[in-house]
C-alpha cells in the first residue's frame, strides 16, 4: 500500500469518522487516485464524497432499524387490542352457549 492510500485511509477513519469496515474495502480504489497524485484540493473532495457516501448508508440503516422498531410495537399494539377483543367475544359466546344449553321456559299465551 503506497503511503498516500495509507494518508488517506487515516483520515478517513479518523477526520470523517469512516468505519474501518468500510474504508478497508476502499484499498484499491485509494491505491488508484494516489497513483493518479491528485492535488491537495481534489484529494479533499474525493475523501468528503467517500465519506458522505458512508454517511448517507449508515443513516438509511438507522433509519430502517427505527422505521421496523415503530412498525413491531405498532404491531404489538394491534394484536393486544385483538387479543381483548377476543377476550370479550369470547365471554359473549359463552353466554349465548349457556343460554342455549338451559333456556328460560316462558308459557305462551294465546
């Protein structure tokens, strides 16, 4: 690894909070813009593109990881609300069950 890519990969890691997970994967990339000796000012650009690359994705992971922690409780909530529901029709059924087993005897008049 030339000592420009190794530059980089630190400040990467270091200045923008890259994770070294990602940044190793970047190796031979970096090793082809440091052989390519881009000047202070495009060596900038390309490190904060990188790591608002990096950035961006670990915002979307987050923000699915939130998204499908509000959709279970609201999931959760549905199905306790289900669950009392259940409760009650199951007492209501059972009313109508004993009510059918021993009905009221009531004389009819005519």
């Amino acid at each position: 690894m030339s000592p420009e890519a190794k530059r980089w990969l630190y400040v990467l890691e270091a200045r923008f909070g890259v994770g070294p997970e990602f940044s190793s994967h970047l190796l031979p990339v970096l090793e082809q813009l440091a052989a390519q000796q881009p000047s202070a000012e495009e060596g900038e650009r390309i490190l904060k593109g990188v790591a608002a690359a990096y950035l961006s994705c670990q915002q979307l992971q987050t923000d699915s990881v939130d998204e499908a922690r509000v959709l279970l409780t609201q999931f959760v909530t549905e199905l306790k609300k289900l669950d009392e529901t259940l409760k009650v029709l199951s007492v209501y059924l059972e009313r109508v069950r004993e009510r059918i087993k021993h009905p009221t005897l009531r004389r009819v008049f005519h």
